[in-house]
C-alpha cells in the first residue's frame, strides 16, 4: 500500500480537530501529526481521527500507537444509547401486537435505523462536519442545522426526564391507576421524608450522575457503558428465568401471537406502538460523537451493526418473556409489575434485584446521552466559541443547569408511555429517518443512488404516516382516559336525535364523526394553502398551521362544555344562553355567510376544474375543454348545472350527518391522493432540479409588506372554521363526549394535510403559485404522463368537493330554518319546508357561482369575518360571560387572548385586502 502526504490547511479542520491540535500547548506551536491513509469500507480515505482532549504525549505518538476509543467500546456505547430505556416499555407493545408482529415489527425498525445510519455515516465522509447539525447544515443551510440541534435537544432532554422518572419509581414508587406502588427503599425501610422521590433523586443526581457528566469524552464512559449493558443483561436473564418458572408452574397466561382486535385494541392502537420502538432504537445523536473518537471511523459502521443485533436480542427477549411472566396484566412500565408478585422471601429479592439493576442500568446510560444534548446545546449557542471541552467556564454551568433542569422537571411527570408516544412520533422521527432520508433527496454532495431516493422516499412516506396516525391515535386514548377518571357522563339531552321519530335511532360513530369532521374541515382550503406558504415563507406558515389548530381545539372545546352544562343542542342556542335572542342571530348569521360562501366556493372550484377559467387576462383550460374541445355543452353553466342535479342534488336530500359518513370517508381519501400525487411530482421534480428553493421566511419588498403577512391568516382561519357542524354531528354520536376526540384526531390529520399540500405545492410551482392551485396543474405537464397526472388531481380534488358540499348545506340549511322558522317543527319532520329550503340553497348558490371573480378575497374576507367570529370570537366570548359559573382563570385568560388576536388580524386583514383592492385600481 502507498502513502501519501497529507496537508491540513486549518480552515478545512472541523472544531473537534482543532480543539485537539491546539490543546497540545498554549505556548508552542501545534504539532501536527504524521497523517497516513486508510481505506474505509466505501474505499474512501480517512485520516486517523484525534481525540477531544490532549494528554501529554504529542498528537504523533498517540497517532502512531493508535490511541483512539476502541471499537469495543464503540459497540457498547452505541448499545446503551439504543438500550437505554426502552426495555420497561417493550414488553406492553407485545401485549398490544401479539408475539409475531412485535419480533416483525422490532426487526423492521433496526433494519431502517441501519439503513439511515448508513445513509449519515456515507454523507460525513463525503463532507467537511463532524457532527450531525454540521452535516445537515452543509445540504440545507443554517436552518436544517438548527433544526436537528433542536431536535436532539428535545429528544436528549425527554429521555434524561424519562430515565429520572424510572429511577424515582424503582427507589420510592409511583401510583398508576389509583394503585400505589412502593419502591425498594419505601419496601425496606418504610416511608419516610429521607426516602421520598425529590430527596432520593437528589441523592442520585449529585453523588452519582454528576461525576459521570463531568467527564468530557465519550470513550471515558465505554467503561460504564459495559456495565450498563451487563445489568441490562441480567435483568433480562432474571425476567426470563422467572418466566420460565412460573410456566413450569402453570400460573402463565397463553401469550397472544396476533393483536386482539376483538376485545382490546383497534387498527389504529397498533400504530401507538411504533414511536415506542423508534424511540427505543433512536440513537442517532450519539452517532458522531462515537464516531469521532475512534481509532478508525470506518469501523463505525461495523459497531452500529454489533450493537443493533444485540438491542434487536434484548427487546425481543424480554418483550416476549416479561409478556409471558405478567400477561394481559403487563404496565406500560415493567418495572412496576415487580412491587406485586413475590409470593415469597426469594420471590421479593428477585424482584428488588430485577429493579435495581435496571435503575443502576439508567444511571450508567444518562451520562451518555448528556453528552451530546449538552453539545448540541453549545453549538447552538455559542457557534464561534472554542470547543466546550476546552472553555471550563462554559463546560461547568452548562452541565450543571442542565441536571438541574431534568431533576426538576421528573419531579412532576406524571405518565412516562406519552412521552414515549410523542416524542417517538416527533423528533425521534425526524433524526432517525426523515433527516437522514432528506440528505438522500437534497444529495448535496452527487452520490446518491436511485436505489438510495427510493429508499428515502419510502422511510419519509411511512415515517410521516405512521407518525401522524399514532399521534392522532394517542390523543384520542388521552382523552377518552382522562373522560373515564373523571366520569366524564352527557349532559341532559345530550342524545337526544337531531331527527326523531318513533323508531330507535341508530347512533353515529366516532370513525364516522372523525371522517365528517374532517371533510369539514378540509373543504376547500388545501388548494389556497400553497400560497400563503409563499406569502409567509415555510416556517411562519407550518407555526400559523399549528397554532390555528390549536385554538380551534381550544374554542370546541369551549363549546362542547357550555352546550353540556346547558340545555340547547344547537350552536346558535348556546349563544342564545348567554347573549340572547342578539347572540342566537349573530351566531346563525355568521353560519350562513360562512357556508353559503363556502358553497359558492365549491362550485367555482368545480367550474374551474371542469370548465376552465380566465385569470389575470390569460385562460385556464378545464378538463372537459382538454379532452373533448370547446363545445355548449362543457361549458361552465352546464356542467355546473348537471353537477347540482345529479351530484348535489341526491346528497343534499339527505336528512341526517351521519348517513354522509360515507362520502365524507370518500371525500377524505380523495383529497389524500390529491396531496399523494402532488407530493410525487414535487419530489421528481426535484430530483430534475426543476424547483426553487423554498423561503423559509416571508421575502418583504417591494411584492409584500409586513400587513400582507395578515392576509394569510383568514385563509388558514378558513380552512380550519368548521364550528358550525360540532352540534349535528356531535349530537348524533352515541356519546357525545366522544366529539372532542374525533376533534382532536380530524385537527391533526387535517394540520398535516395542509402542511403537505402546502409545501410540496409551492416546491412544485415555487413563485408561479396561484389563489387556487388547481388552475396551475392545467399548464404544468411537458409529457403525456404528465397530463394525466395533472387531469387525475384536479378530478381528485373536484370530487372531493362534491362530496363535501352536502355536509356543509346540512348546518347552513339547519340554521336559515331556524332563523325563519324558529316555533316550526323539525325541519326534517316538514317535507314541504325541507324540500323547498333545499331547492332554493342550490338554485342560489348555483347563480352566484357563475360570475364570482376571484376566490382569493372571497377566503379573505369570509376568514376575517364570520369565520373568525364562528371559530373563535363566539367561542372566547361564552366562556368570559360564564352564565353557567364553570369558567377558571385559564379559561377566561385563554378567552381573552383568542378575542383579542381574533380582532387585531382580522381587523388589519380586512384594512390591508382593502387597501390593496383600491390601491390596485387608483
């Protein structure tokens, strides 16, 4: 093998190299080692890696003699990262899958992790970062530099809180389920205030964990790190020891190989699972602080695999054997089980071990995960200072503040399986798979393959979505928890029929209410979202996306609260409660102007679809007008009009929310493959290198002012407004209280939905976007492909609103009755006044969509007016009036802040649409 000299200008060192060189003296020069090639396992040329901090030898003696960490060493770092404390919750996540989907499950994870740990180490070597921030930051700047710092801040800190909150349940216990149970020191000595959990961690933290934190190089804890997975060894020898004997004895229960979907979980419980494995083999943070201090990087690779096929032997293990020992009676935390089963002397020591030993496990894996938390949170800080190992005064307060902080925070954490849940959905994702996988896309360096994009797009399509999935499906467990413990139960009338007859009625479905919420929801608002992405810029936005989200959680809320403690079923009579007859006609006012315009909206959207249209003098060809020529017959009046009479028609005939569940499920998937598709040719696109990149911040020039920003805002108001139908469909479910969930669950399927369509819409069509992104897809396809790519989403999305246009009419036709008629009977009961209120809403909303001119304004001053009062206004306005007494302090603080954000932008909303209409002209 040649050699070669290596020359190291110090401008291509990374702050880990230079903090070694420099440290070798303050006085004298630095003295550069002899580098020599080494080939790694993808036959590129690595230079020995130096460690954190110089000793006394010079750098090139410990490069000759090789120094570095050990490879050993490396593998059980990386085990312990992975282990940490993912073993308590493995064991629950068999009983909810069955044995054979769970061992399927585990493999399927340490396979992808594998993949994107590859995908990371292949990108380091090509690049000048030594660090995870670093090398994201070269593919998309500073922003996906901070992004991953703080992710792994999030992630580092949520799980040094988790291991605290076991070790404080194995010393000093926990109460779950009303049930208190005692730790090993409450077990031995009785309770006392020196054993109580805030001085047992107290006593952990300073004697223990802060000597382990002090040192300032991973290699030092390999030591440690062996141990922690010996321990971790034994606990899962003694669980599986006693499980085998209570089999021998017969007191086991017949594990489950499938999921028991007829008595305990649904589809969709499976997916809580999932973010509890990610999370439990989540540790790409620690990547390249390991792969630093090694002799040779290359082998990084190798002890990732090492340490893979052991956390893989370990979960499964005691997943299986702590299922089989506890059975159906399993806790989302295993260690619990242990305070309760000793039927004898030995049988209570076992256990005390199995707990210890695990917690002893715990204390030997925070160090480790401290390191790159408190590195992350330095070079987040302070980005041009010396390297923190090197600056003590830095070094100390930081690792001081930040055990401090975890100390205090586990004190008070109640549940440790949802911070297992979320953060497993969230950042712990992003990390493992989606970071990993974008560097893939963005290739920054040329040396991805197809193989590679492939597989990239395949973990960001499953990672988004089984994430979403789990987080919407953890809410609704939450929720529908914490109903149970507070016995939660109806108000009077509560199921009470929005149809009644002498027959039983047959009460609606939570799927079926989350379907017809989201429905909506959703509307029209996916084919505006793209542009206010480019009005607002990517971040503004999704933060705009979440928080919109959020206080329409918030004001439902509200609503299902007042309606519950009062007797009307009705939105307009809930005002009506509180402000009288005013509030009743305001509230339906608002409703009808709100979904007559919506309804109108459709419509034009259909049109334009179909028909075409003309937009700033240039001409938008329809569908129709695409496939058959110009003709009368495809012309905009008549296809509308053969839509009203055998689409419309039908649906709106329809006399109860629930029987549309179906075409609200239809309506949903139809506007999933709109986003799928869109999605799609977003990515080929970039791959072709046929997009802009994205502003991540709003650009304001001479195009957009800072008051345009506001106009953004009644879009996305808009888009999320679907108060109005709260009432019809929360009254039609067999319990009510349910509604909330199915809230909660529409809200986040819809926030990902919108932020989906809303970035790759505008990546696909970067400035050019339009108001209504569908007429961009009639002029975007350079091949036969893509047209029809185009025709089949701007079909997709008009069907959609075909089917949504019926659940809309439902509450605006509810209400014009109510407003008309308010002594008449039910609606429904009335064929006459019915048929003849349901004609007239089609014939008048059909004859204001023919000439309407611009559906941008229409979603702005309809989300600055009613819809604002409708989501949020009416809302803040009943809990600050509290007619039934039932408000706190944080519900009229909540109240007072929705009101007034509510007001001040929609007022400059309103104030700079008119300026900009008025000023356009003059």
């Amino acid at each position: 093998m040649s050699y070669r000299h290596y020359f190291l200008p110090t401008k291509n060192l990374s702050r880990l190299e230079l903090s070694t060189i420099y440290s070798t003296s303050k006085t004298s020069p630095p003295q550069i080692p002899k580098m020599v090639k080494q080939e790694d396992t993808n036959g590129g040329a690595q230079v020995l890696a130096l460690p954190l901090l110089q000793d006394s030898k010079s750098l090139e003696a410990q490069c000759s003699s090789q120094q570095g960490a050990s490879f050993s060493g490396a593998v059980f770092n990386i085990s312990t990262t992975m282990i940490g404390a993912g073993i308590m919750s493995i064991p629950a996540t068999t009983k909810v899958l069955g044995v054979i989907p769970g061992l399927v499950l585990i493999l399927l994870v340490a396979f992808f992790v594998e993949v994107t740990v590859e995908f990371l180490l292949r990108y380091t070597n090509s690049g000048e970062s030594e660090t995870y921030a670093g090398m994201v930051g070269e593919s998309f700047g500073a922003w996906g530099s901070v992004a991953v710092q703080i992710c792994v801040i999030v992630t580092n800190l949520g799980c040094l809180i988790i291991y605290f909150i076991i070790i404080g349940d194995v010393l000093c216990g926990s109460q779950s389920g009303g049930t208190l149970h005692l730790g090993v020191l409450q077990e031995w000595f009785g309770i006392h205030w020196w054993n109580s959990r805030a001085w047992v961690l107290l006593f952990v933290a300073v004697f223990v964990m802060l000597p382990l934190v002090l040192l300032r190089r991973v290699d030092s804890l390999r030591h440690t790190s062996a141990v922690s997975i010996l321990l971790a060894v034994v606990f899962v020898v003694i669980c599986s020891a006693m499980a085998i004997y209570a089999l021998c004895k017969g007191k086991t229960q017949k594990p489950r190989l499938f999921p028991d979907f007829a008595n305990q979980v649904s589809v969709f419980d499976l997916f809580t699972t999932i973010p509890v494995l990610v999370t439990g083999f989540g540790f790409h943070v620690n990547v390249h602080p390991i792969r630093a201090e090694l002799s040779k990087p290359s082998d990084m690779r190798s002890a990732t695999r090492i340490a893979l096929l052991i956390s893989v032997v370990i979960y499964f293990s005691i997943g299986f054997f702590g299922y089989l020992l506890f059975g159906d009676s399993i806790m989302d935390d295993i260690l619990v089980n242990f305070d309760q089963t000793s039927g004898s002397t030995i049988g209570q020591i076992i256990n005390d071990v199995v707990r210890l030993s695990y917690a002893v496990h715990l204390l030997f894996v925070f160090p480790i995960m401290n390191f790159s938390l408190r590195a992350n949170i330095d070079e987040l800080l302070f980005r041009n200072r010396p390297v923190l190992a090197q600056d003590t005064s830095r070094f100390l307060p930081l690792t001081l503040f930040l055990l401090s902080f975890t100390y205090i925070v586990a004190i008070a954490i109640p549940n440790i399986w949802y911070f297992f849940q979320f953060m497993g959905s969230t950042t712990v994702v992003f990390l493992s798979f989606i970071f990993p996988a974008a560097l893939i896309l963005r290739d920054g360096h040329g040396i991805s393959t197809t193989r590679d994009k492939i597989i990239a797009i395949f973990v960001i399509v499953l990672a988004v979505a089984t994430s979403s999935i789990a987080i919407s499906t953890t809410l609704y467990n939450s929720a529908k928890e914490k109903r149970a413990a507070i016995g939660m139960s109806p108000a009077t009338g509560a199921h009470v029929p929005l149809l009644s007859d002498r027959k039983p009625v047959r009460r609606g479905s939570v799927s079926g209410a989350v379907f017809n919420v989201s429905t909506s929801i959703i509307g029209a608002g996916i084919m505006s979202i793209p542009a206010t992405l480019k009005v607002l810029g990517v971040i503004p936005a999704f933060v705009l996306i979440v928080i919109i989200a959020l206080l329409a959680d918030v004001s439902v809320e509200f609503l299902m609260r007042f309606t519950h403690s009062g007797e009307s079923t009705t939105y307009s009579g809930v005002m009506r409660e509180s402000f009288g007859q005013v509030g009743s006609v305001a509230a339906q006012i608002c409703v009808m102007i709100t979904n007559l315009g919506c309804l109108i909206m459709y419509q034009i959207i259909i049109g334009d679809v179909l028909s075409g249209n003309g937009s700033a003098g240039e001409g938008h060809s329809g569908v129709l007008q695409e496939w058959f020529g110009s003709h009368w017959w495809n012309s905009r009046d008549i296809a509308l009009l053969f839509t009203l009479i055998f689409i419309f028609l039908p649906l709106v005939l329809l006399k109860r929310v629930e029987s549309l569940r179906f075409s609200s499920a239809i309506s949903v998937l139809l506007a999933v493959v709109f986003v799928g598709i869109s999605s799609a040719m977003a990515i080929y696109a970039i791959f072709e290198g046929k997009t802009n990149t994205p502003r991540l911040v709003p650009s304001l020039g001479k195009q957009t002012s800072f008051f345009d920003l506001f106009t953004a805002v009644p879009v996305i108001v808009t888009a999320f407004t679907f108060h109005f139908n709260v009432h019809p469909i929360g009254f039609e479910l067999g319990k009510p209280s349910d509604m909330i969930s199915a809230v909660r669950i529409s809200l986040v399927l819809c926030a990902a939905i919108y932020f989906s369509i809303g970035l790759f819409g505008y990546l696909l069509f970067g400035d050019a976007i339009m108001a209504d992104i569908l007429v961009n897809f009639d002029r975007s396809s350079d091949s036969a492909m893509g047209a029809v790519l185009n025709d089949v989403v701007r079909l997709s999305y008009a069907l959609h609103l075909m089917l949504v246009f019926p659940l809309l009419n439902f509450s605006l036709r509810v209400n014009l009755d109510e407003l008309l008629f308010p002594k008449k009977p039910l609606l429904a009961t009335d064929t006459r006044r019915f048929l003849l209120l349901t004609l007239g809403l089609l014939v008048f909303s059909y004859l204001a969509a023919i000439a309407f001119p611009n559906i941008w304004y229409v979603f702005q001053f309809l989300g600055s007016t009613s819809a604002v009062c409708l989501a949020f206004i009416f809302p803040g306005a009943i809990v600050l009036r509290d007619v039934h007494g039932i408000s706190t302090r944080r519900d009229r603080t909540m109240a007072t802040v929705m009101v007034v954000l509510a007001v001040v932008t929609s007022a400059t909303a309103i104030s700079t649409n008119v300026y900009n209409i008025f000023g356009n002209k003059s």
